[in-house]
C-alpha cells in the first residue's frame, strides 16, 4: 500500500459525516469549481501521490490482427462472444505512434471518501441514481442487484465503500470535482484526455495491457473472478502500468475529457469495470458514454499540466 492509503481509516469518518443530504441534481451546466476551505485531506493526500508521465512517444491504437485477437479471448474468458458481436473493439484506432507533453495523472481512481469532501465543501448533489432515472438511460445491469448498493445516502457514502472508486458521476460531476482540486492545491487539475490515459496504461513500449501484453486475471478486478463487484483502490498493485499508475484496467471505466467521435455530447471512457472480461481494458480498447449518465461501472482520475520551463 502507498503511504496515503494509510491514513484513509483514520479520516474516512470525517469526510464521509460531512457530506450534506441528498437534493435535487444539479443543472449539467452548473460549475461548482470553487473551494470554501472545507477539509480536504484526503484529496490533498491523493494529489501527492500523482505520477509523473514523462514527455515523447508512444504507441497507440492497434492493429486488425490485434483486434481479432481480443475478440478471441474475451470469448474464452467471458464465455459468450458479445465482444465480437457488438464490435467493440472495431471502435480502436489504428496502430500509430503518437507524441505527447508530459503529465502527471493520479495514482488511483478517485475514491467515495475523496469525492465526499468535495460534495461537503460545494453541496454538490451526492451520487444517487433512482431506478426510474436508470431504467431510463437502458444501461443493461440490474437495479436492484447491480446499481442501488453504490447509491449514496444522507450519511454519506455506503457503508464499507469508502475507499472504493466513486460511480454513478456523470462526466460534469467528475470534471468538476477536478477542478475543484485544483483550487484545493492551488494548481490547475482536470480529466485526462484520452491519449494521456492510453500512454499512462500502456507506457512507451505500448503494452496491451497495464502489465504486459497477455491476459491475466490476477491482475485487476474482472468479471472473471469474485467479488463482481468494486474493491478498494490499488487492491492489484500487481497490475501497475509502466510508470506505477494502478488500476487503469479492472475495477472502473474512467471519463476522459476527449470527444467520443467528434461528439461533444459524448466523452471517451477508458479502461474496463469490475463485470468486464479479457480484452477489454487493453490501453488501445475505449467507448463512448453521453455526458450526463450516472453509471455502476464509471468512474473517474485526474490529471495535471506540468510547469512550463522558465
């Protein structure tokens, strides 16, 4: 475990009683960027603890063969072949090489503890999502079973969850926490672009997994494994990136700030959730969700500019 994982169960209450009620949701358009000096620990300790992706090349996208080869092996991990039915991984970009300035990202999705203090300070709705709200957006889990036990209360995040990724925020909620950090720490923080988040899985070499280039469920949180559901955040430490970022595969899908097909309507999501299988979670795979969903299986990082050189 990192060093602020540490002192995650001895400030968890704090930022978790803080949280205000549940309210109505807030417009999509509504920016809740500024910091009013709540307590903020626990984002101050995961800020940190942000690495460092160095400035140059790396490979990104893949090849047909290398598509046709996730296919393959979702089918053999998941036992059915949706994967190659829905064409997911036809969405990839084709294998290049692609230049990028250098970053820091969080080490770890942002958690129910960190986000909490950020609902504290601003009185941001809290995550919640009724199941008249989910059915609309036909997302294919099951209420009941699958969503309402990531739902916050009045109390704050669930119970026992408090170091688990944050769900059910749409991309504004994550944006927004973000730059609400910023001013926490008194330097700019924002959602990772796409790209940024495909170099920090696959590191310059461009693995195809944060690991390596094969499938290995010990790895990350799958489908293929129990709990089928989230963990807390680095859980697999096993299964860090080449530049030591965790959980960019398993666990959550993760907004980025990237337009999905031109579609500013839709951001890019990275990585794969805690019902996923083989193939996706590859730093090549990605899809589009639209802006404003609350979702079991999204999540969020943030990312940071470097200082420009004097």
């Amino acid at each position: 475990m990192k060093p602020w994982h540490l002192c995650i169960g001895a400030i968890v209450l704090l930022a978790c009683s803080a949280a205000p009620q549940p309210g109505p949701a807030q417009p999509a358009t509504t920016t809740a960027t500024a910091y009013h000096g709540g307590d903020a620990p626990l984002s101050r300790a995961a800020d940190k603890v942000m690495r460092l992706i160095p400035a140059g090349g790396f490979i990104s996208g893949s090849t047909q063969q290398e598509r046709m080869e996730a296919y393959d092996a979702f089918h053999r991990s998941a036992g059915y072949d949706a994967a190659r039915r829905g064409r997911w991984f036809d969405r990839e970009h084709r294998r290049h090489r692609q230049e990028l300035h250098g970053f820091k990202i969080d080490l770890s999705p942002v958690t129910n503890a960190a986000y909490a203090e950020f609902v504290a300070d601003t009185h941001r709705a809290p995550p919640h999502v009724s199941k008249k709200a989910w059915q609309a957006q036909h997302f294919s889990q099951n209420y009941d079973t699958q969503v309402k036990r990531f739902n916050w209360t009045a109390a704050g995040p669930p119970p026992g969850r408090a170091d688990h990724p944050v769900l059910l925020v749409s991309f504004f909620d994550a944006r927004e926490y973000c730059h609400w950090r910023g001013h926490v720490v008194g330097s700019p923080r924002r959602l990772p672009t796409a790209a940024e988040y495909e170099k920090a899985a696959r590191g310059s070499a461009g693995f195809n997994y944060p690991w390596g280039n094969d499938w290995d469920r010990t790895k990350l949180n799958s489908g293929d494994t129990p709990p089928r559901d989230t963990v807390s955040v680095g859980s697999y430490p096993r299964g860090a990136s080449p530049y030591g970022v965790l959980g960019m595969a398993g666990n959550v899908f993760q907004w980025t700030s990237t337009p999905w097909q031109g579609n500013k309507n839709m951001r890019t999501v990275k990585g794969s959730a805690w019902e996923d299988h083989a193939g996706v979670g590859r730093g090549a795979s990605q899809h589009g969700r639209p802006v404003g969903i609350h979702h079991a299986i999204v999540g969020f990082r943030c990312a940071a500019d470097l200082p420009a050189k004097p």
